[in-house]
C-alpha cells in the first residue's frame, strides 16, 4: 500500500469511529510523514521535485482533516 492509499485506509478508520484498529504502525507512520513535512517546512530542500512536493502537501492536507 502506497502512504497515498495508508493515509486514507488510516483517515477512513478514523471517521467510521474506528480509532481502536489504529495501531502503533499506523500512528507512527503519521508521525514520519509529519517530521518529513516539518524538515521541508523549515529548510527548503530543492532535492524534493515539484511533484514530491505536492505529493507531501496532499499528505499534509489528508492527516489534518
């Protein structure tokens, strides 16, 4: 499963009141993509391509909602 797919499969728990069947794997994976987005957050890394970027930002969007 691609982080696109995770983090929507985590999402859909969530909103089903399904918190019970995230685990430690899932929680820390969020937790990953949320010091990936503060590392680009604070130092801009030109290595990340436009689409890498964009690809983290809709991340972002779906782990905040």
């Amino acid at each position: 499963m691609n982080e696109k797919d995770r983090i929507k499969y985590i999402k859909g728990l969530s909103e089903n009141g399904l918190m019970h069947e995230i685990n430690y794997q899932d929680v820390r994976f969020l937790i990953n993509i949320a010091e990936r987005l503060e590392q680009v957050a604070n130092e801009f890394n030109p290595i990340f391509s436009e689409s890498q970027q964009g690809d983290l930002a809709e991340a972002y969007k779906e782990v905040i909602k």
